[in-house]
C-alpha cells in the first residue's frame, strides 16, 4: 500500500509537469481541443512517460506543504517550455504582421483557430503554415527524422531526467532569465529573416510608386498604389515561400536548441547525469 501510494505522489508530480506544458503549447493549448481534452492528453503522456522517468525520480515530499510547493514548481516548469514553443509561433505571427503592415491589408483581420482572437490575414496564414511543419514535417534528432512536436515530448521526457523532482529550486532565477532572452532573441531574429524578403521588396515598389507620383502627378496613386501592394505582396510570397518554410523549421531546432542548453546547464543536470 505504501509502495502505490509512493508511486501515485510520483505520477501526480508528473502529471502537474506534463499538463503545465500541454496547456501553453502550441497546437495542443488550441480552445478547439478543450480543457477536459488537455487534461486526457496530460494524464495519458504521463502514463506513457512514468516508466521511463520512474528512476530518475526522488522521494516526494510527504507533508502536505512541501509536496504543494513541488507540484507548483513542476507546473512552473512545464509552463516555461510550453512559452518557450509559444513564442516561434509568435514569431510566425510577427512576421505575417510586417508582411500585412508593408501591402497595406493590416486592417484585414480573421479569427486565429488556436488564440481565438483576431490578427491580420497574413499573420494567420504564417500560423497556419507553422501549425502544419509542427504536426507533419520531420526533423533530423540523432539522424532520425521525427515530426517537432514528438521533439518537443522528448524534451519533456529529458527534462525529468536532467532536473528531477524536489531539485527543480536548485536552478537561479538568474540563468532561466538567461535563457527567456536567448527565446526572445530566437523570435525576433525567426521573424525578421522571415519579414525581410518581403519587407525589402515591397519597400522597393513604394520607392518606386513614389518616383512615378513625382514623375507623373497625374496619375491616382493613391487607389493603384494599393492594389499594386497587395498584387505584388501576393506574387513575392508565391516566390519566396520555398525559402520562407526552411527558415520557419529551422526555428523549431533552434528553440529546442536553447530549451535544451537550459537542462544541460541546469545545476543538478550535471549530478543526475
């Protein structure tokens, strides 16, 4: 009886870490999945995942106080990775932004599937696409090709064995900030090398509609000035999108690059290891 009572300590702990991550990231934190669906998937994955991680585990807390205290500190930490997933898709927003901002249609705004708010046509669309390389396209893991939301479950799988229970307070406030700039960086470099293409050559054709005004005023540039925006806006992005998704997949390595220096360099990775 003490053995499945130390057990089912050991999988509510797992459960609390699992479901942080599940409820903020991407695709999986989706209002069409719904909360109870979350939960199932929460419950589920720590199943699969206690045999796997049982040994890495210490002796949870037996009074109540500290245990709660644990299981915030599990929930802190599966939070962290699902906003750190979060934020390449908010570079894919960000970047659908600059686009819609520079062809003139940021006042066009759809309903996002995931958020469930509104943001600009373009922005949604780069969700999309991101959506789609998160579900369908392989990434290279110690040369096997796997889809980036399986990455993102073995790093959750890693993340218990570099940082088990009751040594999750180890780690300095100091070095997890060190690392939410390092995600921060990785969205705004992510968005601007998916923007500047763009950016670049619809601020050529406004230079240009701008040399046509001053050479032929009495042309109504403000009406055609719109309307070649959005055309050629609609044809740049026909063309660069083969060289836009590369560097969308390549921002999913890069950010589990990062959340995977954060457990390396963890305090108790070094001893667990």
């Amino acid at each position: 009886m003490e053995a499945f009572s130390t057990g089912l300590l050991y999988y509510v702990l797992i459960v609390a870490r699992v479901a942080g991550l599940i409820f903020t990231a991407p695709v999986f934190n989706s209002q069409a999945i719904g909360y109870r669906a979350q939960m199932v998937i929460s419950l589920a994955l720590s199943f699969v995942l206690y045999p796997v991680v049982a040994n890495h585990l210490n002796a949870p807390p037996q009074s109540m106080g500290p245990f709660i205290l644990e299981l915030l500190c599990q929930v802190f930490l599966g939070t962290i990775m699902g906003f750190m997933i979060q934020l390449v898709f908010a570079a894919f927003q960000l970047a659908g932004e600059f686009f819609s901002m520079q062809m003139g249609i940021s006042f066009s705004e759809v309903l996002d599937p995931q958020a469930q708010v509104s943001i600009p046509v373009m922005g949604t669309l780069k969700n999309l696409i991101g959506t789609l390389l998160f579900l369908a396209v392989d990434f290279q893991l110690d040369g096997v090709y796997v889809p980036a939301y399986l990455h993102l479950i073995r790093a959750l799988s890693y993340s218990f064995i570099a940082v088990p229970t009751l040594v999750l307070s180890g780690h300095t406030s100091g070095g997890m900030l060190n690392y939410m700039d390092q995600s921060f960086g990785v969205m705004f470099l992510t968005a601007l090398r998916i923007g500047i293409p763009m950016m670049g050559i619809l601020f050529i054709s406004s230079v240009m509609l701008g040399i046509m005004g001053r050479a032929a005023p009495q042309l109504n540039l403000m009406n055609m000035g719109i309307q070649v925006n959005i055309t050629v806006g609609i044809l740049v992005l026909i063309v660069v999108l083969p060289v836009i998704i590369p560097l969308m997949r390549d921002s999913f390595a890069s950010m589990y690059d990062v959340i995977g220096e954060m457990f390396d360099t963890w305090p108790v990775a070094a001893g667990v290891r």
